[in-house]
C-alpha cells in the first residue's frame, strides 16, 4: 500500500512534461477561445472549463495514481504559471499574448458590431453594462472597453456642467409651477 502512493512509474521527467505540455495547451486554447472565458463566466462557460479539467486530468497524471505523480504535477503546474506570469508582468507584447489587452467596444456612443462579434458578446451585454454605469443608453457612453478578465467597464460622456444643470432644472420647475397654476 505505501509503496503505491509514492511510486515513481512513469519517471519523474515525464510527470513534469505532462503537466507542462498540457498547460501551455490550455493557455493557448483559451486565449485562442476569447477573453470572457477567463473572468465572469456564464454557464456554458463553466460547463466548458469543468469539461476540459476533466478531459485533460489522465493527460496530465498519465496512468500514475500516486501522491508524488500528483504533487509533482501539481508543483510543475504552478511553477508554470508562475514563470508565465513573470514573463507577462515584465514584458507588454507577452502580456498582450498571454493574458490579453482592452478592447473597445463603444466609441462615442457608437457600438462597434464587429468587435462584439469576434469577442462573442450581444448587444444586450453592453447595454448591461451601460445601465449599470448610469447611463440611460449607449448614446451616453463615451467609450467601453472589454478587459482582459472579462469585465466591460463604461466610461460615460461629460455631462453638462453643474451651473447649466441648475439653470435647465430651474426652467422645468418654473415650467411645472406655470402649468399647476393654471
């Protein structure tokens, strides 16, 4: 029994290209995938990441049930990504590569279709997001932008300055108070 758990069959080196190989594998296919899979996923999302862990586990681990052939895969797989991550904090084309840049996604109030396509997002998320900023409407939205994680952040237009904003309330309550007193 103890012999099993810490069995070194396949070798060492194979437990630690599995994992390797394997992990770029996965970078690429979801980099490849689009961004939205790495943040804020829905259920198809999730249904697809849980699948793929699933589909990969015997391509990592190989026929190895041991201990040691999980926690040198386990090790391998975090120092990976810890060495991807390095790279990417110190190199913006590999970051741009790796974990992606900001695209926009509304400009001026006009939404830009096409990147909405290739990104697989609908209208409907971006007006999601643009209700949830404040906005009444894409017209207001000076520019959104898809992040890397996921995420739709809205900058909104300027508003009109607080002076011009008294001055038209001020007109509708005087116009209010013309029509009550009639």
């Amino acid at each position: 029994m103890w012999h099993s758990m810490f069995d070194l069959n396949p070798s060492i080196l194979e437990k630690i290209i599995r994992p390797l190989v394997v992990y770029l594998f996965l970078v690429v296919a979801i980099r490849i995938g689009g961004q939205r899979e790495i943040g804020q996923n829905n259920a198809l999302q999730l249904v697809l990441l849980l699948s793929v862990a699933n589909a990969v586990q015997n391509g990592i681990i190989g026929i190895d049930d041991s201990l040691t052939g999980a926690v040198i895969g386990a090790v391998t797989l975090f120092i990976a990504n810890g060495v991807i991550e390095v790279l990417a904090s110190r190199s913006l084309r590999f970051h741009n590569i790796v974990i992606g840049h900001p695209v926009e996604l509304v400009s001026l109030g006009i939404i830009n279709t096409r990147t909405l396509r290739r990104q697989r997002l609908n209208i409907d998320d971006v007006l999601q997001a643009t209700f949830a900023a404040g906005a009444s409407g894409v017209e207001d939205v000076q520019r959104a932008v898809l992040n890397a994680n996921g995420e739709i952040v809205v900058t909104l237009k300027t508003s009109q300055s607080v002076a011009d904003q008294i001055k038209e309330l001020s007109l509708k309550i005087d116009k209010l108070l013309l029509q009550g007193n009639k």
